[in-house]
C-alpha cells in the first residue's frame, strides 16, 4: 500500500481533522482515507440524473404512448386558473 506526506499543512486544519477523527474512532490517517475515498466517488457519481436513468433503461427498450387529444382553453377556465 501506498503512502504520501502532506507538507505544509495548516494547522487549524490539521487540528480539525484531529478532532474530526477521534469523534469518529479513528486515526488520523484512516480519517484521511475515508475522506478521500468518498471525495473521489462522487466524482464517478453520475452528473446528470435524468441521462443516467436514460441509459440505466436504454437497453430494455421504450414504448409509444398515444396521443392526448386536448380541448382548446376556454376563458373561464383561463380566469380561474390565474386565481
């Protein structure tokens, strides 16, 4: 397994994560991990919700729905849904 240094840290930050770990039960360096795991799983987390649902049924196919026939809007029906 790989390791890296930070360098230069600030230490408020530092010391947030700290406290942000022991909270938690863990170490400050498993705190680290989580929260790098989780930052760059939502980077592959899909950006587009309606294109994802798209493709995730693209493949099952679609159907045609038949067409609504529509009255045209009456005034009063106008009026009264301005109100």
């Amino acid at each position: 397994m790989a390791s890296i240094t930070i360098q230069n840290l600030d230490d408020a930050l530092k010391a947030k994560l700290r406290i942000r770990a022991a909270r938690l039960g863990r170490s400050m360096e498993e705190e680290v991990q989580v929260i790098l795991k989780n930052v760059l799983a939502q980077e592959d987390a899909p950006k587009n919700l309606g294109y994802s649902i798209h493709q995730r049924f693209a493949d099952i196919g679609g159907f045609d729905l038949s067409p609504i026939e529509k009255e045209p809007i009456r005034d009063r029906d106008l009026i009264l849904w301005f109100l």
